[in-house]
C-alpha cells in the first residue's frame, strides 16, 4: 500500500516549492535547501495540513460533527483545525495551554476569526488536567448532537504521520526533478513528532541513506525518541510495509529548547534576524527559529559536517511572530 490508498481531503498546495538558501548556507557552511511547507496555504498553511487532509477524511467518514484538539497558545496545528472546522462546517474546540490572553494575537486572533471555542489551561496544571478536559468537550459536544472527533496534540498519530510520508515521496520527485542527489540530512524542528515520524517511514523508503534529525521544541530527547519510533513503525503497519524503528533509530537534539515550548530562546532569535536579512525568510519563535538555531549549532559541533547538503523542513508558524514583538525589536 501508498498513502495514495487512504481516504485524504484535499487541503494543502503542493507540491510546496524546495529553494536553495545561498546566502544562510555559505554563512552556516553548508549547502543548504529549505522545503517551504509554510507555503501549504490552507489557514495560513505549515506542516499541519498535510496530517489533517487525512485525519479530517477519518472525522467526516465518521460523521463528526466536532474536533476537539488541544496545543499551546500559539499552536499553529489548533489554528489550522479551527480552519478546517470551517471548511466542512463543524465546531472547534480548542484547549489550550497557558492562561487567557489579554489580548488575542498570533494565532490566537487566527483561532478567534475561525470561530472556535476556547478553554485556556493553566501551564502547571495543564499535563495533568488535559486528558479529562479534552473527555469532558467530547461529552458536551455529544450532548449537543455534535459527534465528537478528538485530534491529539500536533496531528500526531499513525494516520496523519501518512502526510509526511507523501511529502517524502514528493521531495523526492522534486530532487530528481532538480537533478540532484539525495540530500546527506533533513532537518526540521519536533513538538509532537508526527512530521518526523512520517519523515522516517517515507525516507526509508525513497532516501534511505539520508540522517534526519529533529530540533526540540519542548521536551527532552529520549521522551520522543520512545515516542516517534512507535509511531513510525505503527504508520509503516498502517501502509503493511515490513519496517520497524527503534529509539536508537531517532535522532533529536534537545539542547535548543530555550527557556521553554512557546517561549522565545536567545539563539533562535538571533537565527530569525539572520534569516530574515539573509533571505528575507520568516521564521518563527516556537518552532523554526529553535529548529535553525539548532542547525547552525550542530554544524559547528560537527555532529553535522561542514559542505554537506541540508534540507530544513519550514514547518510554517510565521503568524506566531507578531505576539512577541517586543522580545525580536527590543522595544
């Protein structure tokens, strides 16, 4: 089986262009290319269009007449579920993490035009809260009428990871389009693992020889290591393709979390100015800007050797840039 053998919606523009960054590659001291899965289009695009043409396929063949899923406050994987509520005519839930807003930006104003409902969580409480409250919005929206369909954290699961596994194929279709080999690394920031489980089971089979390497965002390494190789392997049972993976088989650098998920760190603000003025690239400070600083560190380790050929996953996220405003301008 393909991914092409599942029930998918259609939602994302691709395929999304593959562009050659000169100018930040001859600075980092590789040669580097960038996916723009920023480019996917549908509610403000990222990576999280690509789990949800199949994850949505699963609600509506189930009759749903909710999703119910949960992030942070600048989740781009809640904005993008708000919007696909939209498209088909259902109600967003969205539990949050963090506390209510005094002013709704970023994604959060996303999520507020889209219509959704929020409940905001308490960050202390929210890990040990969230399960019950996710429950008790399915059981309300049930009450309603409303068929419930509860999305995890991120899309990620077996079924959206298929999304990911498509994008390899089509990645490499472009390279061979591009008349070149494959690329020694892809890189791309991890929150909830489904994009680089998806990553592992479609270059296993296109990119064998390619190392993928995920940039924590918020949790230590050996948390999704656990995490994405049963992902990987249940997303390869789903296609009955004979694979398995290991924790020995993820690599994840945790060392660029920063403060914390959803908080700026130094170096990945410092990565967003140098892309910005580089390229005119937008990346943000959850994801992309972590995820590039990574890069740029891992380079000068030599974890990732100097000349080689790198392709950065943009996983979207550039509306999360606008709340945190004071923090890239310093005034």
């Amino acid at each position: 089986m393909t991914p092409d053998d599942f029930k998918r919606v259609h939602l994302a523009f691709t395929p999304t262009p593959v562009e050659r960054l000169e100018r930040l590659g001859e600075e980092l001291g590789i040669e580097l290319l960038i996916k723009r899965d920023d480019f996917t289009g549908f509610g403000a695009g990222g990576n999280k269009v690509r789990k949800l043409e199949y994850l949505m396929a699963d609600a509506l063949d189930k009759g749903a007449g909710a999703l119910i899923t949960t992030g942070g406050h600048q989740s781009n994987h809640a904005r993008t579920v708000a919007a696909a509520a939209c498209r088909f005519g259902m109600k967003a839930v969205l539990v949050l993490r963090g506390n209510a807003p005094a002013e709704y930006q970023g994604n959060l104003l996303l999520d507020h035009l889209f219509g959704a409902e929020f409940e905001f969580l308490d960050p202390d409480g929210y890990f040990t809260q969230i399960d019950d409250r996710m429950a008790a919005h399915a059981e309300a929206c049930a009450s309603q009428g409303l068929k419930p369909y509860v999305i995890p954290l991120g899309g990620a699961n077996p079924l959206g990871a298929l999304g990911y596994v498509r994008a390899a194929k089509e990645l490499a279709a472009q390279f061979e389009a591009m008349e070149l080999s494959a690329p020694d690394v892809i890189l791309t920031a991890v929150g909830s693992g489904g994009t680089l489980a998806g990553l592992q089971v479609g270059c296993r089979r296109h990119w064998p020889e390619t190392k993928l390497v995920g940039v924590s965002v918020s949790r230590d390494s050996a948390w999704f290591q656990e995490r994405i190789s049963q992902m990987s392997t249940q997303c390869a049972g789903l296609l009955q393709w004979n694979e398995a993976w290991s924790s020995e088989d993820i690599w994840i650098e945790d060392g660029y979390v920063g403060p914390g998920y959803g908080i700026p760190s130094d170096g990945g603000v410092t990565l967003i100015k140098q892309a910005a003025r580089s390229e005119g690239l937008l990346l943000d400070p959850v994801y992309t800007g972590k995820a590039m600083h990574g890069l740029k560190g891992l380079v000068e380790a030599g974890a990732i050797a100097r000349g080689s050929r790198v392709l950065f996953l943009h996983c979207g996220g550039s509306p999360a840039l606008f709340p945190f405003a004071k923090t890239l301008t310093g005034v």
